[in-house]
C-alpha cells in the first residue's frame, strides 16, 4: 500500500467514524420519539431496562442476509444488483421480564460503491451536475427480543439522500422470527419484514421489504447434512475428481478452497441440454440454462475441515456486480473434506416458499450433491486445476431429478501444484504426423535453444488470409516429466523445487523431449474490427539439435449449445515451430511456425492456416542493450544537469544586465518550461507515486533503473523552476519598462507569425498520419522492424521538434525591434542547443551501434522525430539559429533581411564641430529685411 492510498483510507475511516457517530446520535434521539408500544407491543411487550448483557451481544450480529422489495427508495439509491443487508448490534440489556432483552442497533443496506450523475444530462455530454457516490442505507432501531419466541420488534428511523441532495427520513418498524440463541442447522432461517411507518402518499414511504437472514457463525450451528460416515455415498461418484491433498495447495489451508479470488466455474452437461428440459437443479423454472456456478462461503472450519456455503447458478446476462437476488437459483449447503477421496464433499438444499415474499423462506429438498477436487493428473484436454460434479440424489422418475454436471475452473493457474503431473497422450500421433518419413537431419555446426530454456516462451505475430495481422503468446506448460515454470523460476533467480544442479544438467540436455505448450491468439478480424480469442493445449516433441518443434493442438472451442464435455476441444491441429539458432555471433533470428487445421475444408471446426513469426535475440544482444540502457541513464543526468547550469548562467546575465530582461520572449520561454513540465506530468507518478507493479519491477532490477528515474525527474523539476524563474523576471520588467506598447507590439507580431507555423505542422503531421492508417501498404515485417506510431505519439514527437527550434521567437522579436542587445548569453543558447540536439546525435550512433532491444531511456522515439534524416536536418536547423542570434546580437535584429526590405534605420550622424566653427548667429535687422523685401517686389514688378 502506498503513501496515498494509506493517506486516504485514513481519511475515509475518520469521515465514516464521525459520520456513523453523528448520524447515530440524530436517529437514536428521533427513534426515541416513535411509539414502540403502538407497533411492536402485539410482538414482543415491552419491559424496563435492567442492566447492560455483553454475553448476547454477537448472537445479534447478522451478517448474511437478504432482502426484496423496497422499490421505492432501495431501487433508486442503490445499484440493481445490491440486494444484501446486515444487522449490527450496538447494546444489549437485560429487562425485568427473564426472557425479554432491549436491543439497540443498525440495520444496513450496503451500496456497491457505485455513482449515479446528479443533474442535467444530454446525450453527448454531461450537463450541470456532480457525479456522486451511492451511500449505504442504515436505520437505527431499538426494541425487544422475545428469547422464548424468538420473536425480535424494533423500531426507528432512517436517511438517505434523494437526487437533489435533500435528506429523506424513513420511519419504519421491523419484525423478525425464529432468532434464537440456541444450537441451529441448515434449515434455521431468520425471517421478518420492515415496513415504512409513513402513510403510502408521503415522499418517505417505501414498500414493504421481506427479509431472509443465514444463520450467523457466531450461533451453536450444527452441521447435520455431511458426516465422515457419509464420505461412502460420494466416493462412487468419483469417475472425474480425484488427486491432490490440501498439503499440495500453495496455502494448504482448507478455507482457501473456496476463495474470493477464483470462486466461478464453467458448467458442461452430459447431454444435449436447453432451458426447456430438466437438466439443471432448477429445470426450466428459471427461464435460462446455467452456464457457470459459483460459490461463496458463510462459515469455515479449519481444524475440523467443514464449511457452510451458498451456491450460485448466475445468468451470464448480468455483470457480476449487478447480479440482483434470486433464492430460486441459488442452494444453500454443508461441505466436508474427505481425506480418502481428497475431495471437498457438498449437501446443498434449495429455498422454498420464496416465490412472494421471503418473510415465508424454508430451507428444504436437500438433495442436491456435489464434488469438488484437485485432479493430480493433466493432459491435453483437460488442464483444470480445480474439477467437480453435480448430480441429483433422486431417482429418475422423481420430479427434480436431473442429469449429472461436469464443472471446471476456465483458467490455468500461474503456478503448479506439488504432485502434479502432466500425462501425454499424443506424442505418436506428432511423431508420424510431423516425421512421416523419419527424423530429419542434424544441422551440424549449429546450436539451438534447449528445450529448458527460458527462450521457449515468446509472444509473436499472427497472419492469415482471413485476418488483420493479431498477436498472440506461446508458453510451454511441461518439459519432459516436469513443468516448465518450475525452470523459469530457477532461471529468474527464484524458488524451485528442483535443484540447481538437475537444472543445469537438463539444460546440457540436446536429445529430443516431449514437451506441452498453452498458445493464446488475439485474431484481429478485417470485419468491423473484431477480436476474436482463440486458445490451443499442444503437445509434441522438441528436437533441440534442429531446432524444431511439432506438435498435436486441441483447439478450445467455446460451444454455445452445451454439448458434451468430451466435444469441446478440436484435437485435430498441427502445429510446427521453428526455432533460429542461439549461435552467439548471431545479433538476432526469427522463430517462424504455422498452426493448421488437418481437417477437410468442408468440415464445420475447419479453420484457416495461421502463419506465426517471432523475433529473439541472443543473450549478447541483451547484455549490449543492457548497457547502452545504462549508458542512457548517464546521459540523461548529464543533460539536464547541463541543462540547470545553462538556465542558472542565463540568470547570472541578467543579474548583472537587467535591462536586458524585458526584451527576452516570452513565447520562448514558454516553449522552453512546457517541453519540460509535459515530460515531467506524464511521469509523475515514476517521481512519487509507484503502483505495486513498479514497485515489483524496483525489486527485479535492483533499484538502479527506478532510482536514476527518480533522480532524472528531480534534476528536471530544478530545471522548471529556474525557467519559472527567469519568465517571471522577464514579466515584472516588461511592465515596468518604458516602452511598454512597443514591446507588447513585437510580442504579439511574434506570436502571430509562430502560431500559424505551428498549426499548419500540426496539420499536416495529422494528414500524414491519417495517410499512413488509410493506405497500409507494408508488409508485416516492416511493421516489426518499424512499427507505426499512433496519433499521439506522433503529437508528442512534434512538440519535441517545436522544444528543438525554442529559439525561433526571439528571432523573431529581435527582427522586429531591430534591437542588438545581448539578451540572451552566449553559454544558454548555445548550451540549450547543445542539449536539444545532443539526442539526435546519439541515436545517429545508437542506430549504428545497437540493436532495438529493452527500452529507451534517452532519445526515445516518442519524445521528438528520430531518423537518419531527422538527425540531420534538427541538428541542421539548430545550429542555423544560434548562428541567427549570434548575428542579430552583433549586428542588429533585422541583419538576416535584405537591405533594401529593412525600416529606416534612422538619421544619418554628422560629425560635431566647435562653436568657433559655427557661422555668425547674429542676423540682419528688421529694417535691412523689409528694405530688401521691397526690392524684390520692384524686380518682379
């Protein structure tokens, strides 16, 4: 658990603690109010408290029970599928009458931390409104409980919130019966209703709600169905189940049998089967054919290897969560574990009388059996770590009777048990049908992967005439007469049981093995994109001196008619992998193979050849990768620490320069603080916040990767926060300077003129790639060697060449202020440049260098565009625009433009000259003007 997630637990439990506290305050004053002596008097009459009895308290602790109607509020305010409530006692007293005790408590109906939108709603969007979550339902009662009787009356209130954020009070009394304190059985069920105590026009009235509350296992409960003597009646129905001890369970607990975590499991039917014949515990009268049964466990003994259990026979119409209530597919039962059969034998009744009300639920017709088990042997078509049987007790005549019900668990477990096995039966038919002519020969001078080692798993590519290009996995499942993750976990570095030495000798092993495999195949369909899952159980014969794997598969094939369990794998499946030699000098090879079907094509189960590669490495390779990845953590703090002292210089200069600060552009600054903040965000959680698988992967590598990460992202943290720094300056002197329209002036032209030039890359990198997924023209090695970026890399890589030109807006000021000033030093945009074209110069190499093996850790291809053409004309253009400042710095802002397209660069200066040098400032007088002015006019006259 995290540092978050404990924070905010805690914060939850202290919310829950005070409102629990208040709301209990509030209903018990307002309970108080209502008349128990009205309601409940007929029940259980009421009696003067004596004293407080702690002894009862956990009888009245009812944890597992169920509910219907209520549809007024409870279908409203909480999800469909919640149909589940608990009483919680608060304080018990003792009364005057022997046999009456006071009780005071909450009864609860939990919501399934589900939200619900509160406002207006379109169809495409959300209006105004919150989205909340759905509370918990709790009434605070207080009343008598009738020991004698059994017979328990309360009354009290409740709240809840309604759409609007309004609280709702809900008045009610409960009545339960058959609560008694004394030794129960399968058959005690705790029954009763609530009713609303509003009249039936008011807001907070609600329908009445029946109740059926299990008996709780703090009661004396007696367990009656399954007894050691009885184990005789279930060992003749062990045709299917039969293996492993609990020992051989990794918890080798028996309360882990049934657990939370694995509880659902596939029903198959012995005969053809549909909802209209008798062929599950229900018949017909549930109105569907169960496909799966799950189960859940009331109460476990471990000592004595007994448990209680509900079993459910769900509709695959409804998700898990909204799974609403119905006793009429649902068993209640006792379960025992019989050491001689290794089976964890069950008795399960059914409900009855619940078809109105549950008030008037019995427990009854126990004649349902099952069987559930371990089988200690697998196989080709059967790898179920958990197998079991349903069957009827009665006879076939009798109504109710149906055909027995094979159950198994759908999924393979990660790791195998201790005494399992795996038992071949196909290598004969791989033998002749891979070999007809016999063995092949050897390839001399060539070494191939051994059968143990861990190069036999691989993911791959799937093609078909039929199908896009999918994907899909291979692992192998046994290796001789052991299981193959058994050698993977020795080969990682983990517990075994097998011994190191046996390890290394099989893996000096070259003669050919048997050997088992799961294959998994995601087909990607050319229809409407559809994916459709296919899995494979395979078993052959591996010949580690040609490197060639053939196999017999079973096709898993998900039948929809419930057919026979026998008829649900297509065994008739060739499968054929081969695999490149692990010769060291070899960087690479590609495992390449097909999966066939050997049927006719008119043949229903007929399928299409897939063709399947693979790309390995040799171990080499990976040591490389290992250090080029190690060598890119280096360069990566390199960088950016370069990048900090580079900021810090530039801070330096205009310490000492202020001036300067106001003619620094703000749009390149910008573009400088996000191209490091969008990294930063999108790796936030690498910097505090690891999920439990990073902290997995911490643990794998030794911390080295995860801690440079860490350190990476801190030194880039530095880095905003100085250039915060610098736009901040930039921004108080802007304003306090004296030319303040001017610069704003030049400011705005400049952003202006970048933003256009950054939509239209924009646009056409949109176009491109639109392109590029509308017209797939290239084959499916080139989409390995060069596989296609998504839209949003592609959008991230842009942003990365806008952060490498950073400097074209201060270009672009400076040519419209024609300023010269040294605005920006020398060391920070040359030192910026540098570490913005440094990546590209690196992966020029890398590309020269090093295989694409692992991850990239420096210049990775989705932070800017990498290629050999890139890496040239980047770098290209960066220095250009160093080169541009540096002119524009020395020579003026507009010495990149053409004379004769440049402003007026003002007057021209003359040389200053003495004032002896001046002319005579005294002038002629008024009269010598008008005397002369009269002589022109007598010359023009």
């Amino acid at each position: 658990m995290n540092l978050s997630t404990l924070l905010s637990w805690i914060r939850t439990l202290i919310f829950s603690i005070l409102l629990n506290a208040c709301s209990f305050n509030f209903l018990l004053s307002s309970a108080t109010q209502l008349s128990y002596a009205d309601h409940c008097n007929s029940v259980v009459p009421a009696s003067s408290i004596t004293k407080y009895e702690h002894a009862l308290f956990s009888y009245f602790y009812l944890r597992t029970g169920y509910y219907n109607g209520g549809n007024r509020f409870l279908s409203q305010y909480q999800s469909e599928g919640s149909h589940t409530l608990s009483f919680r006692p608060q304080r018990v007293y003792r009364t005057e009458q022997d046999s009456v005790f006071s009780i005071e408590g909450f009864l609860v109906f939990p919501s399934q931390s589900t939200y619900y939108y509160l406002g207006n709603v379109t169809s495409s969007h959300f209006g105004t409104g919150v989205l909340r979550r759905r509370r918990s339902i709790s009434f605070s009662l207080e009343g008598f409980w009738s020991k004698s009787s059994g017979k328990l009356c309360m009354v009290g209130k409740g709240y809840i919130y309604t759409k609007e954020g309004k609280i709702l009070n809900l008045q009610a009394v409960l009545k339960l019966s058959n609560l008694r304190n004394s030794s129960t059985t399968i058959s005690t069920l705790v029954t009763g209703t609530m009713e609303s105590l509003s009249i039936s026009n008011d807001m907070s009235y609600f329908e009445p709600i029946s109740i059926m509350i299990l008996p709780t296992p703090r009661l004396n409960y007696e367990y009656t169905l399954v007894s050691k003597e009885s184990g005789d009646e279930f060992s003749g129905a062990n045709e299917i189940v039969k293996g492993l001890p609990i020992s051989s369970l990794p918890s080798k607990s028996f309360c882990s049998i049934i657990s939370r975590a694995v509880n659902e499991f596939n029903l198959r039917y012995t005969g053809d089967c549909d909802s209209s014949k008798n062929c599950g515990p229900f018949g017909a009268a549930v109105g569907y054919l169960p496909t799966v049964v799950s189960f859940e466990r009331i109460q476990c003994l471990e000592k004595e290897k007994r448990m209680r259990v509900l079993v459910d026979f769900p509709s695959r119409g409804y998700e898990e969560s909204d799974q609403p209530f119905n006793p009429n597919t649902k068993l209640v039962g006792e379960g025992l574990w019989d050491d001689k059969i290794n089976q964890l034998c069950i008795v399960a009744c059914r409900f009855l009388n619940t078809t109105d009300s549950l008030s008037n639920a019995q427990v009854g017709d126990c004649t349902t059996k099952l069987s559930l088990g371990f089988p200690d042997i697998w196989s080709i078509r059967d790898t179920s770590y958990v197998v079991g049987k349903i069957w009827s007790n009665k006879s076939e005549n009798d109504s109710g009777y149906f055909d027995k019900i094979m159950f198994k668990s759908s999924e393979i477990p990660f790791r195998t048990f201790p005494g399992l096995r795996y038992e071949y039966t196909k290598i004969n038919k791989a033998r002749s049908s891979c070999w007809p002519k016999g063995k092949p020969k050897k390839n001399r001078g060539k070494g191939y992967p051994n059968a143990y080692s861990i190069d036999m798993q691989f993911d791959m590519w799937v093609e078909s005439s039929k199908i896009n290009t999918s994907w899909g996995s291979a692992a192998p499942l046994s290796v001789g007469d052991e299981f193959y993750s058994l050698y993977a976990y020795q080969a990682r570095g983990q517990s075994s049981s097998i011994s190191g030495s046996a390890v290394q000798a099989n893996l000096r092993d070259n003669s050919p093995v048997n050997i088992s495999y799961i294959i998994s195949i995601n087909l990607r369909s050319r229809v409407f994109w559809r994916y459709e899952s296919l899995k494979f159980s395979a078993e052959g014969i591996y010949d580690a001196e040609t490197g060639q794997l053939c196999m017999v598969g079973c096709r898993h094939i998900a039948s929809t008619n419930q057919s026979s369990i026998n008829d649900s794998k297509d065994c008739e499946v060739l499968i054929n992998f081969q695999f490149p030699p692990s010769n060291p000098e070899m960087n690479e090879g590609n495992i390449k193979g097909s999966i066939q079907s050997t049927r006719v094509k008119s043949d229903p189960l007929y399928f299409e050849t897939l063709f399947v590669s693979s790309v390995t490495y040799s171990a080499p390779v990976i040591r490389k990768s290992i250090k080029r990845m190690d060598l890119e953590i280096i360069i990566g703090l390199v960088t950016n620490t370069l990048a900090c002292v580079f900021l810090g210089l530039q801070l330096f200069h205009v310490k000492k320069n202020p001036d300067v600060l106001p003619f620094i552009s703000f749009v390149m600054l910008l573009i400088l603080t996000l191209g490091h903040t969008f990294p930063l965000m999108l790796n936030f959680e690498a910097l505090f916040l690891q999920n439990p698988e990073q902290k997995i992967a911490v643990l794998g590598s030794g911390g080295w990767l995860e801690v440079n990460e860490v350190l990476v992202r801190i030194i880039t943290v530095v880095a905003v926060l100085l250039e915060v720094r610098l736009l901040q300056l930039s921004w108080s002197a802007r304003w306090d300077g004296s030319d303040q329209v001017g610069l704003w002036f030049a400011e705005k032209s400049t952003l202006f003129m970048c933003l256009p030039l950054y939509a239209a890359g924009a646009w056409i990198l949109s176009l491109v790639n639109w392109s590029k997924h509308r017209h797939d023209f290239s084959s499916t090695f080139f989409r390995l060697a060069h596989p296609q970026q998504s839209l949003s890399q592609n959008w991230k890589s842009y942003a990365g060449l806008v952060s490498d030109g950073f400097l074209l807006p201060q270009i672009l000021l400076n040519t419209f202020r024609n300023s010269k000033e040294n605005v920006l030093s020398c060391s920070f945009y040359f030192g910026i440049t540098f570490v913005r074209l440094l990546p590209h110069a690196y992966d020029l190499c890398r590309a020269h260098n090093y295989n694409p093996v692992g991850s990239y850790l420096y210049a990775a291809p989705n932070s800017d565009f990498y290629s050999t053409t890139w890496d040239m004309i980047i770098p290209a253009g960066g220095l250009l625009f160093t080169a541009i400042i540096f002119l524009q710095q020395w020579l003026g802002g507009q010495c990149i433009i053409p004379r004769k397209f440049r402003e007026s660069e003002g007057y021209e200066e003359v040389p200053a000259v003495s004032e002896s040098q001046l002319p005579d400032k005294s002038g002629p007088s008024d009269e010598e003007i008008v005397a002369a002015a009269g002589s022109d006019l007598d010359g023009n006259k």
